[in-house]
C-alpha cells in the first residue's frame, strides 16, 4: 500500500482515512489516530498521474488505472497520511497525490470518519448541537438526530443516551441500552430535552 510521488501542484498533507461512503470516496482528516476529525473532503476518485504512475512501477502492472482503489485493492476504509489536491477544473473535488504509509483504520476512527461525511453532506440543524462540537452529559436522555434511512426525511429524531463509561467503543445507546448503530447511522447531533423526557 506504500505510496509517493512528487507533487505536481501545490499539495496539502494529513493524517486521516480515505473511505467509500455514501457512493463517493472521501478523505477524512484527523489531527492524530483515534481524535476527533476535523474536516471531510470529496474525492474525485482519482490519483494524479505522478502518483497513478508511481504505482504501475512499483507494482510492474502498466495497465494498473489512476482510481483511489488501486491504492488499497482489498480495502474501502483505510488510515494514513496523505497528499491532496485540487481536481484541475473542480476546486471542491481533490486527488490523491501521495500515500508514504496506511494501515487498518480503527472501528473508533472508521465510525467518526462516517459521521463526519454525514455532516458534511448534511449540516446540523439550528437547535442541534454537533457531536463534532460537544457531547451531552453522560447517561441522561436527550433528543438525538441521525440520517434518515427513508427518502422522505433527511434526519431521524430519536431519544438516545451518551454513555462512553458503559461502552467506550460504542457509547451512544437508545433507551433499551442497545447501540444506535444497531439499527441505523450513527447520531450526528443532539440537543437537551429535560421537560420532554422524565422519569415517570
């Protein structure tokens, strides 16, 4: 999976995970392994040629194509560090421009990085506090939002509970004490309901 070239243009480096999620590839940036992500950037999907023709030496296959898999056939979720760019005529898409090293993404990092893409292609709505921004006090219920898996709504509101002591690797659980994820996206923004939710 060891990966360089020399940039072509002016390249940006990070840490983060490229992921194919939401029928896109994507670059997650992350300060350090297992922190919080700090920003998610599309993909085109594509290598630059220095990089695209890096690879074909190193793997001696000259019909090896320019697309992000080639870099990690046996994959759609991996760490590493990465160089980007600017997709020649679509400032909002970036390429792959160098990949020194990649390793197995974390199940920690792989569900943050999923959660920053839903953000990105769906931004909070007013009223709703960003799980990237602050989380709520530990076990007590609150409204929480994820994707809809239903064309007919963008966002599912839920009660839910953040408990990161219970389960550190899978922290958000609906009221029975199951895993969000169990049965959908993971939360993506919550907001205090004390006067709706009460114990009886």
């Amino acid at each position: 999976m060891h990966a360089q070239s020399m940039p072509a243009r002016s390249a940006d480096h990070c840490f983060g995970i490229i992921m194919h999620h939401r029928l896109a590839w994507w670059l997650v940036e992350f300060p350090d392994q297992d922190a919080t992500p700090l920003r998610a950037r599309k993909l085109s999907g594509r290598l630059t040629p220095a990089l695209a023709d890096w690879l074909r030496r190193e793997t001696g296959d000259a019909r090896l194509g320019d697309d992000v898999a080639a870099l990690n056939p046996d994959s759609r979720c991996w760490s590493g560090e990465f160089s980007y760019v600017p997709t020649a005529n679509a400032a909002d898409l970036f390429d792959i421009d160098a990949h020194p090293w990649g390793s197995d993404a974390s199940e920690l990092e792989t569900r943050l990085a999923r959660a920053m893409i839903d953000t990105t292609l769906h931004p909070i709505p007013s009223g709703f506090v960003s799980v990237f921004t602050g989380l709520p006090p530990e076990n007590q219920p609150v409204l929480a939002i994820r994707l809809s898996g239903y064309i007919c709504a963008t966002f599912e509101l839920m009660t839910a509970c953040h408990m990161p002591t219970y389960r550190p690797r899978s922290p958000w659980r609906v009221i029975s004490g199951d895993a969000v994820g169990d049965s959908g996206s993971d939360i993506l923004g919550w907001q205090l309901a004390a006067d709706w939710i009460r114990p009886t």
